[in-house]
C-alpha cells in the first residue's frame, strides 16, 4: 500500500511517502522553494516524494491530509 501523507495550508507545508508501512521520504516545502515556513499546498514536496519512491500519483492507494 502506497500512502502520501499531507501537511497543507498552514505554515511549514510538507509531504511524507509510506509504502507497505516503512517511511520512503518525507519533505518540507521550504527545503525546494527556499520560503521559511511556507504554507499552502506543497506541491514541490509531493513531485519530491514520488520523484524519490520512483512512482506516479496514479499508483497512489491513499493520500490523507
């Protein structure tokens, strides 16, 4: 099972990779587009996650919030 995992829309905006139960990656949105505590959707960070796990969203089986 392939889960992304959101912090969105507050400060400190980030994205973590879980498959079949073992952390893959987990990244801060400030890290890519070099804003402290950016907020908003972290879409640099979920491209990183995926980008790192060698997957697409499509072969995501849940993305929570």
């Amino acid at each position: 099972m392939k889960i992304l995992g959101l912090n969105a829309f507050h400060g400190d905006a980030s994205a973590a990779l879980l498959v079949d139960g073992k952390l893959i990656s987990a990244v801060e949105e400030e890290r890519l587009n070099r804003r402290k505590h950016s907020a908003g959707f972290p879409s640099l960070a979920v491209r990183e996650c995926l980008r790192l796990a060698g997957i697409s969203v499509s072969e995501l089986d849940k993305i929570a919030i």
